[in-house]
C-alpha cells in the first residue's frame, strides 16, 4: 500500500507535526510505501521528496503593505498544487492523510486528489475550519464558538487574532471563503478526532456525522530516552517538591490560574516552555510571592528529568483542548496528572484514579487538588501515577492507532486488511 503524508511542516514542532512524523514510522514500519508533502524549511527531516515541497510561507511575517500582498497566497497556492499534483503522478498513492494544510500549504492541494479519485484523510488538531484563530478561544472571551455557522467574520469583528486588524480581515476572509466554498468537507473522505469531543463538536457544527471517526493519538513511552537520574535527583534537591508545568506560555493554557492556585495553596511552580505570555507570567508571580522558577524551553532527557523530579503535573487548560500529548507523556513516566475538565482532557483522565480533574479558570479548586496531592502518603501517590502509567500505555497505543487508521483506510479503499505483524508491531 502507498501513503502519502501531508503537514504544513516536516520537522517535530508542534503536536501536529509530531503525529504526522509518528504516522508515517509507524506505517512504514508495517510495511507501506509512504511520502510526504510539506513546505521547504531548513528544519525539515530528511526527505527523499523533498523536491516536490513548495516553497515556505509564513503567513503571519511582514508589514501591513506585504500581507495586502499576500492575500491570494494565503488562500490558495497555486505552487502547492502543481507540486502536488506532480507528488501525485509520480507516487501514485493509495490515500492521502493530511494533518494540517491551512495558509501553508492550502486547500489547492485538494482538488487534484479528488479529480484522481484518491481518498483523503484529515486529522482535526484544532478547531480551524470552523474557527478562524484555530481555537475556539479569546483572551478576552475566553471560550467562544462564535464563528459556527459560517459566520467566520467575526474573526475580524471580535479581533480575534489578537494582532493588527488586517491579521484579522485575513483569517476573517480566509475562513469564510473555505467555509462558505465547503471545499474541506466535499474533498475530504473521513475527518479524524483524536478525541470524542473534538468528533462531537465537529458534528454539532455542520460536519456530516457519517464522515467523523475517533481514533486516539499513540506516543512513544519512557524508553525514548533513558532517565537522567543524577539530575533528576539534582532537581529534587534544588527545587524541592514543586508543581510542574511543561508547554507553551499562551493565555490558553490557564498559566495565569496556575499561578494564582500555587500562591493560595503555597506550593513552589516550575514552568518548562516559553511563549508569548512568558514576561506576564513571570510578573504575576511575582506580584503574588509565588516560588515560581520560569527555565525556559526544555527537551530531550532535560525535559524528562523534570517531569521525573516533579510532585505532580499540572495543565490548567482554559480552552477546548483536544488530546494534549503533554499529558501522557507525564502519565507515562508515572506522574499523577491535575488538570481541567475541558475538552477531550476528561477522556485522558480517570477522576480520582489516575488524576484529578477540577473545572477550567477555578483558581480555589485547582489549589485544593493541588494541596490534596501534596499531602497523600508517598506509597498512595506512587500507586496512582503507576495507575496512570498502566492506563496511559495500555490505551493509547501504536496497536489501537493503526488499526483504527487501517480499519478507516480499508473501509474507504473497499478491501481487507492482513492481520498486523506482531513481530514488527511491538508493545506498547
């Protein structure tokens, strides 16, 4: 069988990115013949396709004068559909799955795929093709599904983007003229949710039910890289037990809130990321006394060590997260989980069992399950986060994610797949 892979990008950013990159190993580690199609970036991953990728874009750099320019590129490019077409004819795939078009690569390479008559897959990450500023979320809305309906104006009308006004009239006509054309949803063969609820609210906004299916992320476990546990100890030591953060410093991800609950609860915050909101984050922390430790961007076994040396993880998540990886990630290395009930978050969560879920912006709640985690009995809170590991290595799975794709892919292509190879389909 051949695939071809289709991002925005071809390099580990993002959580987009990291499943595009993890479903083409693991499809040709069972034996597919893939590609892939992205925009040219010095960061890309080695390809042998790499000659067919358009040119990078990046929609959101330059000055007023330069974006005016720029409209008809946001929109369409038709460079990205030439090469893919060309992609296309000389690949000959079986199926397509993309993970993320948008103003990169644009909904011009769709229509080459239909007029051939090859099926198209599409992962939904987020919540772009109803909302224009991807997330169903303002920093002075908070949670707002205001554009459903096509009513993708009120991106420019609500300032949504949060930047100049002509970001906004861009995203604004970019998302009407996607949405009122309807080119996704007639191109696309079946939409992907990571998470039941992201499934929910695409069909509760128009997408045809018939053409949603649920099929959770999978992740690599701890043995990407080895613990570190000189250092581990070594962050024990100068931080203490504290609460941990790890991820992207923006006002949806409810920073702010956990930095107001560690200042009622008394407990010292570690912040691994950087982002937008980082200097804000970093005075309100100050302002309220909080021991917070702001460390920057982290990887690798660096990163690890510190979600190893942490108490608890926490995301206190304002918005509609979808299937945030972070969190199995912690839950993998046996970390008890204390995060929103937004989302698809309650479906990675066991209340009281392998977590704590609290409700999303309540300061006094997160505090309290915060303080409730630090004052359980060491063995008590090392049996949930074992918990946690076992729910989170035995659910989200390379094994349930192929199938679950093969199963999709199967139906579309009208023939039935072999049984998986257990020699090359490890555990977990």
């Amino acid at each position: 069988m051949r695939l071809i892979g289709v991002n925005r990008l071809h390099y580990r950013g993002a959580g987009a990115e990291s499943v595009h990159l993890d479903h083409l190993m693991l499809f040709r580690a069972m034996g597919w013949t893939c590609a892939e199609f992205a925009m040219q970036d010095p960061r890309n991953e080695p390809s042998p396709w790499s000659d067919y990728f358009p040119a990078g874009f990046d929609p959101d750099e330059g000055g007023l004068l330069h974006k005016i320019k720029q409209v008809g590129r946001f929109i369409h490019s038709t460079e990205a559909r030439e090469k893919f077409t060309r992609l296309l004819d000389d690949f000959k795939p079986d199926i397509i799955h993309i993970h993320a078009l948008y103003h990169h690569l644009t909904s011009s390479v769709l229509k080459p795929a239909v007029e051939r008559g090859i099926p198209i897959v599409y992962t939904l990450h987020d919540y772009k093709l109803i909302c224009p500023a991807y997330f169903f979320y303002t920093e002075e809305r908070g949670v707002c599904e205001g554009c459903g309906g096509g009513r993708q104006y009120r991106c420019l009308t609500r300032g949504c983007k949060g930047g100049p006004v002509t970001t906004d009239a861009v995203y604004a006509l970019d998302g009407l003229v996607q949405w009122h054309s309807g080119r996704y949803r007639s191109a696309i063969s079946t939409f992907v949710g990571p998470s039941r609820f992201i499934v929910d609210k695409f069909a509760q906004h128009g997408f045809p039910r018939e053409k949603l299916a649920y099929v959770p992320n999978f992740f690599e476990t701890t043995e990407d890289v080895s613990d570190d546990h000189a250092e581990i100890a070594r962050l024990r030591e100068v931080h203490g037990r504290f609460v941990l953060f790890f991820g992207r410093l923006s006002s949806e991800k409810g920073i702010n809130v956990l930095i107001d609950a560690c200042a009622r609860a008394g407990l010292p915050l570690v912040v691994v990321g950087d982002g937008p909101k980082r200097a804000a984050l970093v005075e309100q922390a100050e302002r309220l006394g909080v021991t917070a430790t702001f460390v920057g961007h982290q990887s690798g076994s660096q990163l690890w060590s510190y979600v190893q040396a942490a108490t608890t993880v926490c995301l206190a998540s304002v918005w509609y997260e979808n299937a945030p990886k972070s969190l199995l990630e912690a839950q993998a290395r046996g970390k008890v989980v204390v995060a929103s009930a937004i989302g698809g978050v309650p479906e990675m969560i066991r209340d009281g069992d392998t977590g704590f879920l609290v409700p999303p912006g309540d300061a006094g709640a997160l505090g309290a399950a915060l303080t409730r985690v630090f004052n359980m009995p060491e063995p008590e809170l090392e049996a949930m986060g074992a918990r946690a590991r076992v729910f989170a290595t035995t659910t989200f799975t390379r094994h349930r994610y192929y199938d679950g794709m093969c199963e999709i892919y199967d139906r579309l292509l009208g023939h039935t797949r072999a049984e998986v190879n257990p020699l090359v389909l490890s555990a977990p």
